[in-house]
C-alpha cells in the first residue's frame, strides 16, 4: 500500500477533484442552456410558420371571398336571354341562331377546345355554343377591333381556363364576350368590364354543364 498523503499533496488532489466538479457542473449549465435555447428557438419557428400558414389562409380566403362578392355583381351593358329557352340538344347540322355570336342553344356534338384557346380562324358557332355549355366565356372580334387589343385579348385568353377566342366577321361589336345564355360588346381591350365578365362567368352560376370538359374537342374549325 502506498504511503497516505501528506497534507500539501491532499489539497492538491481536493483542489482537483473540486476543479473537475466544478467543470463538469459548468458543462451541464451549458447543455441545459443550449437545450432550453434550441427548444426555444424552434418553439418560435413552429409559432411563426403557424402564424404565416394563418395569415396565407386568411390572405387566401379573402380573395376568395373578393372574388366571390366580385361574381355577384351585374356586369354594366350586358344582354342575357332566357337560359331556359335555350335548347341543350346536340344536332348534326348547323343551327340558325337568333344572335351574333351564339349564346346558347341546340348545338353540334363536338366543342371547341376552351382551355385558354386562340384561334386565329372563324370557328363553328355549333362547337362553340356546346363550349359554352360547359361554362366557357368566348371572346370573339370584328374588322372593328385593333390588332393592339386583339393581341392583348389574346393573351389574357391564353392564361385563363375555360375561354376561347376566334375572329367573327359579321358581329356588330368590334370586341364580344359570350357566356350561355348572355353577351357583352365592348370597344376596347382595355375596358375594365372585360376582367369583371371573365369573373362572373368563366364557370359561372349560369353553366348548365359545370366542370365539363375543355379539352378533347375540336382544335380548329
């Protein structure tokens, strides 16, 4: 057995033991710190995705809500028949319709594409109308129209679903929009009656065909 400490060599040895202790009390302080620092700091990254996932639902819903309460709204200039009075069957021959362009009526079996749609050709207004069945808007132009608002309607048709566009000579507006059932004739692209007419019938309450298809008809006259 070794010879007991003397009282220098013990202090020493206590010294260390109470040093060590002493770190190791200190490194437990850090880690609980650091684990309260995570939690907390992860606690306020949950909070504030939870308040930005709130706030995109509430941004989400408002717009909604504005779009909605915007549908409801009468279009200024707008013409509307019976729907009621339109007749839904498909025929195979071409349909005189009462007025230019179509809004409703019997019609031919096949429809024209209408998922943002242009055609830079006169369509069958047949096909057309059955389109509009589906809940369609389709914009039409004369001579009367610009080649600026053309080219600018065109482009707002080919970012909105459920709209065609085809040129239709004999119109007597230079720019109009059909929907079943009701027309609005405007003069330029510009008019802000355009955007409110998309939005109130573009799958409108008016469409007898809600969700019907847009795609896998006819892609030219």
């Amino acid at each position: 057995m070794g010879a007991p400490k003397t009282g220098k060599s013990a202090r020493s040895s206590a010294e260390r033991k109470a040093h060590v202790q002493e770190m190791r009390r200190a490194e437990k302080a850090r880690e609980r710190r650091n684990r309260i620092l995570t939690i907390a700091a992860s606690t306020l990254v949950v909070v504030s995705l939870a308040g930005w996932g709130v706030y995109a639902l509430n941004s989400a819903n408002e717009k909604e809500e504005q779009k909605a309460a915007e549908a409801k709204k009468p279009v200024k200039g707008t013409k509307s028949w019976d729907a009621k009075k339109l007749g839904r069957n498909h025929v195979e021959q071409d349909v005189d319709y009462p007025m230019t362009p179509a809004v409703g009526g019997d019609h031919k079996n096949a429809w024209m594409n209408c998922q943002g749609d242009v055609y830079e050709k006169p369509v069958a207004a047949g096909n057309a109308v059955h389109s509009l069945e589906h809940g369609a808007v389709w914009i039409t132009y004369s001579d009367k129209a610009s080649s600026a608002d053309t080219a600018q309607l065109a482009k707002q048709v080919a970012k909105t679903p459920y709209t065609l566009m085809s040129p239709v000579k004999e119109q007597t507006g230079a720019i109009m929009l059909s929907a079943w059932g009701t027309q609005l004739s405007v003069d330029k692209a510009s008019d802000p009656r355009v955007e409110k007419f998309l939005t109130k019938y573009v799958q409108g309450a008016q469409t007898p065909e809600p969700g019907a298809a847009c795609t896998n008809g006819l892609s030219a006259a």
